[in-house]
C-alpha cells in the first residue's frame, strides 16, 4: 500500500539522475529528460536507473585510496610469501610426492622377520 508522498521508483530515478553531482551520469539534454519522462508514461523502460554495482565499487576505491592501497599490498605479500614457499617445497619432492633421493639420507631398512617355526603359524 502507498502512502500519500509515495512516487514511482521510475520518477524517482529520473529525479536522482537529475540530481546526480557528476556531469557524466546527468541527462545531456532537456530532451533527454523529456524523452525518459515520455517513456515512463508509455510504460516504456526509462534510461534512467540505479547505479551498477561496479559503479559504486569505483566511487569506494576512489573515496578510500589509502585503504585499498593497503590491503592490495598485502595481499600481494602474502601471495609472493605462498609463491616462494611452495617453490621451495616442489623442489624437495619428486613429481610423485616422494622426497628426491638427492636431497634425503638413506633410510634404514626395517629387520627382516625370522622365520623359525616357532613363530610362523599355519591353519
């Protein structure tokens, strides 16, 4: 239900377009404006519409510089430190997952089992 100030969203974007403080998302033209007020009485879609979200995203980066400076350095740290240590990593093991045998020490063999009668079972 509409209250007694409610207006239609398409009338209010074209207001807010042209309210908008950038010249670039503002109507050209009084035709324009007039040409999207013709629309909106047909029924017809109207150019007129909310912002994008990569749009906002833009004005963010541009109000918070310093911030967004900040955490894209980081995040490049952090990927050069995961880059380096997993070159690291690759070149001790071989391409199956074992460690090389350039890099590890010989390990011991395990002591064969005997195999006295004594401790053999059979069913």
């Amino acid at each position: 239900m509409r209250g007694i100030w409610a207006i239609d969203p398409d009338l209010d974007w074209i207001v807010m377009k042209c309210l908008e403080k950038d010249r670039a998302r503002r109507y050209e033209t009084a035709n324009g404006l007039a040409a999207d007020i013709q629309r909106h009485l047909s029924n017809e879609p109207v150019v007129a519409c909310p912002p994008s979200n990569l749009y906002r995203f833009q004005k963010m980066v541009r109000r918070n510089k310093l911030a967004f400076g900040a955490a894209g350095a980081v995040l490049f740290a952090l990927l050069l430190g995961l880059a380096a240590s997993s070159g690291r990593s690759s070149k001790n093991e071989s391409p199956c997952g074992a460690p090389s045998p350039r890099n590890s020490t010989p390990k011991p063999k395990p002591p064969k089992a005997s195999k006295s009668p004594a401790f053999s079972r059979t069913c």
